[in-house]
C-alpha cells in the first residue's frame, strides 16, 4: 500500500465552518463526480481520513485521483509519476486514458524545460 496524500489547505474559515464544509464536501463531492466512490470517511478529531474509489477500481481511480490532485498542487513530477501508474493499472477507461496520457506528455515537456 502506498504512502497516504497528506493536504493542507490554508484557509480564513473558523474552525467549525471548516470542519462542517469538510463533512458534507466528501459525499457532495462524490454526488456529482459520476465515477467516485467514497469507500471510507472517519475523523480523529480535526482530522479526516478517507479512502476513495475511482473508475471501478480503487487502485487505477487512485493514481488518477492523485495525480489530479498532485500536478494541482504543482508537484508536476509525482503527478507524471501518478499519471503513469494509473495508465499501467487502467483497462477499459478511455476517456480517463487519454486525459492521462495528454497530461502525462505535457508534464514530461514542462519538466525537461528545466
């Protein structure tokens, strides 16, 4: 099992205001992303774990999820890194695979300009 993907995301909200948008924002987010599925949510506190499923399948869901998450971030090389693990792990998602696949090129090009 991988590493978990620890964010922080700064924020002016008070504590409860950020801690109510973070219980309702998992669920509603996956109600309106067709192929996410939220296989687990618990709290420790002010602390939120989950575990998500993407695509049918937790492991190619979960590259692409991360590298999604990643490039947004601006960790342009765990993204390619992440794009290239869900396109080894993913069958049967197209639409997915080719977005991972322009992304992962234009990843490759941004990187060796350093």
């Amino acid at each position: 099992m991988s590493a978990p993907l620890v964010v922080s995301i700064p924020h002016r909200l008070g504590r409860e205001e950020a801690l109510r948008r973070l219980r309702t924002g998992l669920l509603r987010a996956a109600s309106s992303i067709p192929v996410l599925k939220v296989d687990e949510e618990r709290w420790d506190g002010d602390h939120m774990f989950f575990r998500v499923r993407a695509l049918g399948r937790a492991d190619a869901g979960h590259f692409f999820i991360r590298a999604i998450t990643e490039e947004r971030l601006g960790m342009k090389k765990e993204a390619l890194q992440s794009y290239t693990r869900f396109l080894a792990a993913s069958h049967g998602n197209p639409d997915q695979e080719f977005q991972a696949r322009q992304r992962a090129r234009i990843l490759e090009k941004e990187l060796n300009k350093k």
